[in-house]
C-alpha cells in the first residue's frame, strides 16, 4: 500500500502527499501518474516465492481486485484469484508492487471527501468511457486522476497544478536499452499535463 511504499521512500512519498493537499486545498487538481493497471501485478507464495505466471505468455499474472481475477495484460489471459499456492499449496499469497487500482482505493481513504477518478484501460472500455472520464475532469467534477500513459497525451487541463509519477525508477530500470530515453519522454508528456 502507500504507507508500505512510503516506507521504501518516504521523503518523496510523503512529499507527493502534502503537495496534493495543498493544489486540494487552493481547490486545484490532481493527476497521478502509474504505468501498471490492475491492483498488483504480481502475487507471490511467501512459503515458495512461486507466482502464477500466464500459461501462453510466460509472463507474470496481475492482481484485479475488483473482479477478483488474475489476468494478463499482453494474451488477456484470465483465471479467478486462487486460494492456495498452485506449486506447494500454501495459502500465504501476498501482493507485490501497486497499479492504478490500488492507489484509486489508497487514495480514497487518504482523501475521503475528494472525488478521485481512474483512467486506465479497464475503466474506459466502455462505450464513451474515455470521453465520460475527461468531460468529468476537464468540470472539475474530479479532483484526483490516477491513470497510466493513455492520460500523458493530448490532454490540456487548465486546474491543474500537480502532476504525480509514481514509480519512476521502476521505469528507469526497465530491461532495455532504451529505458532511459522512454522514461524520460514520457515523463516530460506527463507533466505536460499541469
């Protein structure tokens, strides 16, 4: 959760937090930037270390909380979030990392009378979804948006003074030669935003 994320870097953390309660408080708004949909992407055995990893992709499987499912994001791959271990059977699975669905429910027990909003792919499949999300922030009928890359482009908000990336470094130690280069580009789009 954040408490726990704010453990592994407090300072920024806690930083985020009071500059948020500041743009509310001068009734501004917020986006928080996440590049992971979903509540966890990945759940790990604490007996074993073993986590459910797609069976087509090989890739590890993501926690959504509000469907209880696991699922993955390349094959969209689904099975119900299991009991037990699939490896040693052990019921002591536990979440690790944070997507944008579990920073939206963080946030509304941090901020209970702010209306926080989400935009990732499993909020705006619907018909109009994306559009309905945007209308409703551009009012000002949102105050804190959490979303992934699909809100760092093309949108211009005139209320907001805040834009949060969390997890920055986790893009920055992505795999690939070219992490730095794509960190960088997409956090310039993001806070473009404010």
């Amino acid at each position: 959760n954040l408490a726990r994320v704010a453990g592994e870097d407090g300072d920024a953390l806690g930083m985020v937090i009071l500059e948020m309660e500041d743009a509310l408080k001068n009734k501004e708004q917020v986006i928080l930037f996440q590049n992971r949909r979903g509540y966890s992407p990945v759940i790990e055995c604490k007996t074993c270390g073993v986590s459910p990893e797609c069976p087509n992709c090989d890739v590890s499987l993501t926690f959504h909380k509000y469907s209880k499912e696991l699922r993955c994001h390349y094959c969209n791959y689904r099975q119900a979030m299991p009991l037990n271990c699939g490896a040693c059977g052990s019921t002591k699975l536990t979440t690790i990392g944070f997507g944008t669905e579990q920073i939206e429910l963080e946030l509304n027990e941090l901020f209970p009378d702010v209306k926080i909003g989400r935009m990732d792919l499993d909020t705006t499949r619907g018909k109009y979804g994306y559009q309905k999300i945007i209308g409703a922030f551009q009012a000002q009928e949102i105050d804190i948006l959490v979303g992934t890359q699909m809100l760092s482009k093309g949108l211009d908000f005139d209320n907001v003074s805040l834009v949060g990336i969390l997890n920055a470094d986790m893009m920055l130690n992505f795999p690939d030669f070219r992490a730095h280069e794509r960190a960088f580009q997409l956090m310039v789009q993001v806070s473009g935003r404010a």
